[in-house]
C-alpha cells in the first residue's frame, strides 16, 4: 500500500518554463489537496477536489491549474513559472476530512 | 479570518526531558485539530487527531490535548528521545476543505 506518492522530488525549473506535479494515491480516497510550504511556515491550500471531475480554489491559487479526471490522480500544473513559485509542494488526501489526512513526501521546486 | 500559531518556534533539551508544545488558534468553531511531525525533507506523518467534542488524546509516549473555548492545543511528549528532532505542526480543520496550520516548532532533542 503505497498511500499518496508524489513525482519528481526535486526540481528546477527556469521562469516561465511549464511543468506538472504528479500526485496519485491508491486508498480510494475522494478529497485530495496540494499544499505549499515556504521556508519556515505552515502549509497554505493551493487547490482541493471532493472527487474526480470537481476541483476548487484553495488560499493561494494564482499561476496553478489542478484536474481530477480518475479518484487516483491530481496532477498541479504551472504554467508560467515564477520565482515566487519556489516552495515545497505537497499532496494530500482524505477519506472523510473529519477524520484525518494522509500527505506525500513532497516535491522541492525551484524556479530560477 | 482562522489564525494558528505555535510557540516557540524551535526548541532544544536533553534527551530525557518532558516537553510541551504549544499550539493557538482564533476561532473556536472548529471540527477537530490535528498534529503532525515533519522530518527534513520529508512529508508530514499524522501523530494525533483531536475531535471538537474530546479533550485529549494519547499515543505512546504522546499526549494532545485541546481546549476550544481558549483556542489552545498542547503536545506534550514524555522521556524525549533524540528520535524525537523534528518539526512538529499544528493544524485546526475548520470544515470546508479548510486545514489551517501553524508555522511548526522545531524541535531538538540532545544525546
């Protein structure tokens, strides 16, 4: 049971490169989110999905766009990087938000 | 406006001692609080999860508990081990899909 996983790892990207972060998890789980953590702060909601075909903005979605097309996958795409889109990325998901998350591993994301 | 905020933010003692954790928030409607470590380079691991109507909840050696009608949360952890070191975050869930966290308190346990 792999729970959420998240590819790449680490990346670099130039400004205004493209890109999409990958997340899938394998619980069956409806809602699922990607979160930003800048340097010593919590996490902020970038998007959320209560299931496959249904997403919405989070706290800070400007320069992302997310897709739910099965219940394994919500893949974060960015367009037009920038470098205020340097963070560490997580994805997260939940069978009922009641009752706790699970997150991935993270993605290290660099634009320069 | 939900805000969270955890005090102090890093923390050092000697392997052995009991600490705690501090965790506040503004807005008492909230569903449940939870705590999560984080290690470096890492994702966030669930430690605890606090329902609206418990007062604590224990796990091991790792006991929460929460008071809403002050807006506060405690993590407290007996006889620290150096396995302990890592950032420990806070999150109030105040339905809505919205997870609000604090900013983390690193925490260092020396052999």
């Amino acid at each position: 049971n792999a729970g959420v996983t998240q590819t790449p790892k680490f990346r670099i990207l130039k400004i205004g490169q493209s890109m999409t972060l990958q997340c899938t998890q394998d619980m069956n789980h409806n809602y699922m989110y990607w979160y930003r953590q800048d340097p010593g702060m919590g996490l902020k909601l970038i998007y959320y999905s209560v299931g496959a075909g249904i997403t919405d903005k989070g706290e800070v979605p400007n320069g992302y766009n997310v897709s739910r097309s099965t219940t394994e996958d919500f893949p974060l795409r960015l367009e037009l990087a920038a470098p205020s889109q340097t963070s560490v990325y997580f994805c997260a998901s939940s069978q009922d938000p009641n009752y706790g998350y699970t997150f991935g591993s993270g993605t290290r994301l660099t634009v320069v | 406006k939900q805000e969270v905020t955890q005090i102090p933010a890093a923390l050092s003692v000697p392997e052995g001692e009991n600490l705690v954790l501090n965790c506040s928030f503004t807005d008492s409607a909230i569903y449940n609080l939870q705590w999560f470590r984080q290690d470096p380079g890492k994702g966030l691991t669930s430690l605890l999860l606090i329902q609206s109507s418990q007062r604590e909840q224990t796990s091991g050696r790792l006991n929460a508990s929460l008071d809403k009608s002050s807006g506060r949360s405690t993590l407290y952890i007996a006889a620290s081990q150096p396995g302990d070191s890592a950032t420990y975050l806070c999150a109030v869930n105040k339905g809505a899909q919205k997870l609000v966290f604090g900013q983390g308190t690193r925490l260092t346990i020396n052999p």
